[in-house]
C-alpha cells in the first residue's frame, strides 16, 4: 500500500533487470585466458637418450595394430610417439630385448612458459602402454623440466599398469620459468620388455581463477555504472 511504513521493509534494494540480465550473461568459472601448445609427434626427439628406439609412427604399422598386450589394439588413429620399441613393424614381443634403463623422448624446440600472470598448467594427451611387465617393473612417466635449473615437475610418475587411455591433468602449478615436456619410459634390468606410445599432446597455462573472477566483477561493474549513468541522461533530458 502507497504510503505504508512497511514498504521500506518489505520492499529491500534489488538488482535491476538490466544488470540482473548482465550478470546472468557472464560465463561460468572457467580458464578464460590461456596459452596454448600443441604438440606433433615429429616435435618429439631422442636425442635426450641417445637411442633410435623412440620415433614417429604411422598408425599402420605393425605396432598399433596388433593386439594388446603384444600391440596397442589399434589404440592410434593418426602417427604417434613410440618409446622404447623399434620403428614400429613388429609387436612388442618380437620387438627384441628390452633396454634397461631410461628411454626417453623430449620436444626441446617448443618451452612451455609459467609465469605468475598463466601459473597454471593442464596436460591432455592419448596413450598406449602395453607389452610383458610382470610384477610391474616396468613404468613410465611425464615430466616437465625447467630448462634453467633443470629441475623436474612431474606430471605422472611411475605409471605401471599395462593399457591404452587418455590423460587429463589440470591446475599443475610449477614455480614460474620455462619448461620442456618430456616422456620417459623406464625398463628394468632383464625383465620385460614393454612399449610406450603418445599422441594428441596439448599443454595450456591458464590464469587464476580469482583473477578471472575479478575482471568478471569489473565487466559487472562497469554495466552497473553504465546503467546509472544512462538514467541520469534521461533525466537530463526530461528537465
């Protein structure tokens, strides 16, 4: 009722409809702003550990399309990393001894800077780990290296389990620097002999989210002050 000492109370400060549409309008909590790096496999070299085992492969080949655990099952629709097999025309157990030790493969012509504007870093990737690795002796890992001090950022270590999948790791955060990607696969001495096969490498490094967030109020804000502003031109006018 018009003149009610309720209508104070009863009628509390309420976002207006335009703003109220604004605001509906933001995008959800996400990582707007980010770098990305997506890797091929012929970026990848051995030159790290010095064998010719680790290579780009044509899906094709006899690699990927014999049967797990022999082969990756077909895992690969496009050429692919293998690491610690041949060039790819035989399976895994027809594909020799196994390496002891370290293979491992590195992309050194492409860093990966983490900065504290893009501090943190996702990883996603497709993969196949197969062969004989009884008692899981065998594992194989991803890394990130800094290339100054050389110090390592895992992003997996130790992966023992044989089969073929796809990784999504995401909010990695490494001190600030610039990284070099790499993939390692680590055989033990007389054991097993297993194979490690990666494509579709992509890495990003995103902003925080309560930056974000706060360019979302700004943006917010900014409708708000617009919206008052547009009022009192229209009262300019009116007088």
């Amino acid at each position: 009722m018009i003149g009610s000492p309720f209508r104070e109370i009863y009628a509390p400060p309420m976002v207006p409809r335009d703003d109220l549409a604004l605001l509906l309008a933001l995008p959800a909590p996400t990582h707007a702003l980010t770098t990305t790096y997506t890797f091929l496999p012929g970026e990848f070299s051995d030159d790290v550990s010095g064998t010719s085992f680790n290579n780009a492969v044509d899906p094709g080949a006899t690699l990927n399309t014999t049967a797990t655990p022999d082969g990756f099952g077909n895992r690969f629709a496009s050429t692919f990393v293998s690491i610690g097999h041949n060039n790819g025309s035989t399976a895994i157990t027809a594909g020799g001894s196994p390496r002891p030790g370290i293979s491992r493969v590195a992309a050194p012509s492409r860093q990966i800077a983490v900065t504290a504007a893009e501090p943190f870093v996702t990883l996603t990737f497709d993969y196949a780990f197969q062969g004989n690795n009884p008692g899981s002796v065998n594992s194989w890992s991803v890394v990130l290296q800094n290339v100054a001090t050389l110090n390592v950022q895992s992003f997996l270590s130790g992966q023992t389990a044989l089969m073929n999948g796809s990784v999504s790791i995401v909010d990695l955060a490494p001190p600030p620097g610039n990284y070099q990607l790499e993939f390692e696969l680590l055989e033990g001495n007389g054991c097993c002999n297993t194979a490690l096969g990666f494509n579709n490498v992509v890495v990003t490094t995103q902003v925080p989210y309560e930056l974000e967030a706060g360019a979302g109020l700004g943006v917010l804000a900014l409708g708000f002050g617009y919206r008052k502003w547009r009022k009192s031109r229209r009262l300019e006018v009116k007088d």
